[in-house]
C-alpha cells in the first residue's frame, strides 16, 4: 500500500521520506499531522517542524530563526567529556550556544559540571534556556555576558561559532539559507573570524590548564588552529570521519610552546 505522506515527502525532494514520515507522525496523528506536513513541504527545516532536533542521543528544543544542530558536533560533545572525566568537576561554558545543544549534552552527561551558555541572539537565548538551566543561559557577545565570578575558573570554553566564509554562504543548502540566521552561519572571508576574536578573549576566563573546545572544518583547520597558537595555546586537532566533524584544542597556559598536530 502507497504511503501518501511519503510520496509527499520524496516529490517535495526529502530524502530520507520513510524516516521523516515516521517523526512526523510521531508528533502528531490524524488532522494535526498536515498542518505539520505542510510546514516540511514548504521548505521549512524538519526540525524546526518537529521542535527539536537530536544531538548524541538527547533530544534538543529548537524553533524558527534558531540554528539547527548538526551531527558533526557530537566531535565537540566527545572532546568536552573526554577532557572532564565523571569524576570531575569544573566549568563549562558554550559561546555562540544557538539552542545550546552541546551544553545541554554535556550537562546531562556530566550533573557535577556547572554548565553555562551564552549567544548574542536574544531568539537563540530564549530557546537555550527550555534546554538548560535558564539562569544559566546569559546573552552576551562571545563571553562579554558572563558573570565575572567566572573569570579564571572557567576548564573548557565550547564553541560552534559560524564557520562558513562568506563567499560560500550561497552554497549552502536552501534550508539554511532560507530559515537559520545568517549571523550564526557567516564566519567572515575565510570563517575564522569568530575564532580569532575566541582566542583573542578568552584568556582570563580560562584556569590555568583550561581549554577552549572550537568546531572548525579539515580545511580550515589549520588557520583555526593558527588563530589560538598567536595567543600562546598549545592547538591539536581532532576529526571523526563518521561525522565529518572537526574540532581544533586548544589550552592553555599562556607562555607555553605552541605546537600543532593531528589526533
């Protein structure tokens, strides 16, 4: 038997339309479930339609006018944990949070972590706060809204900080183009921007042994990395083929030899 909703879903260009179907009625059933399927049809993303997206396996609030997590950004996940076992504790803080999905994982994967986040865009910080504490989600630019009792306690700064340079926005899929800020994809003429500004910054926010965590492409890897060694970081970068994602590390202290390598 014809599934209509999937027929739908492939003429509209879904790609995976028996998936996307299955979340769709999941949401709703009977007559809610087509103003739903009108919304995806229309070209909105599908999780701005269901209201959340998935990320490491927890699901994350998002809306209209939100960046939508990617996949990729599990490598910002691991590295966050791997950096701060279970039987740690310490701070951690998301710039440029969107709907703070990495703070929102990682709070929930490590209770003992006090976890905080913070995006300049008052829609993405009204969204962080339905996923994280909301008195621990602050609008600010980079780390200007953070509380100064933070500063010099801070073990790891996390960011997916936009890294699309602007010549290649265009590129991008319809979906992102037409329905995420610009302002949380345009990372400047070569998308380092925002990195350079982080490395800039963050300094005296960081413990001594702290790190700051950055999502970053293979190609633009190497000028991320770049952008914290002028600063004083040690930098190695770290990619997980699966995800296509990439992440550069960098920590501190200040004054120690700045090195690169792959791992």
């Amino acid at each position: 038997m014809t599934d209509d909703v999937v027929t739908r879903l492939r003429a509209a260009g879904c790609v995976f339309a028996e998936e996307e179907a299955a979340l769709l009625r999941e949401a709703a059933d009977g007559a809610a479930l087509e103003p739903l399927l009108a919304r995806r049809l229309a070209g909105r993303p599908l999780e701005h339609v269901l209201g959340w997206a998935e990320l490491a396996g927890v699901r994350v609030a998002v809306g209209p006018g939100v960046f939508v997590p990617r996949q990729r950004s599990r490598v910002l996940v691991e590295t966050v944990l791997d950096l701060l076992p279970e039987e740690v504790s310490g701070v951690v803080v998301e710039v440029c949070c969107g709907a703070a999905a990495v703070a929102t994982v990682v709070a929930r994967a490590r209770p003992r972590l006090e976890v905080w986040a913070s995006d300049v865009d008052p829609t993405a910080v009204a969204t962080a706060r339905r996923n994280l504490a909301p008195d621990r989600v602050l609008r600010g630019d980079l780390l200007d809204g953070l509380p100064g009792a933070l500063r010099g306690r801070v073990d790891v700064v996390v960011a997916n900080a936009p890294y699309v340079p602007t010549g290649e926005l265009d590129l991008m899929p319809v979906e992102a183009r037409e329905h995420e800020p610009v302002h949380a994809l345009d990372g400047g003429p070569d998308g380092v921007d925002l990195h350079r500004r982080i490395a800039a910054e963050v300094g005296p926010w960081l413990r001594e042994s702290g790190a700051v965590v950055v999502e970053t492409s293979r190609r633009q890897a190497a000028a991320t990395a770049a952008a914290f060694a002028v600063h004083g970081f040690a930098t190695r970068r770290r990619h997980d083929p699966e995800i296509d994602g990439t992440a550069v590390v960098a920590t501190r202290p200040v004054g120690a030899t700045s090195t690169s390598c792959d791992a």
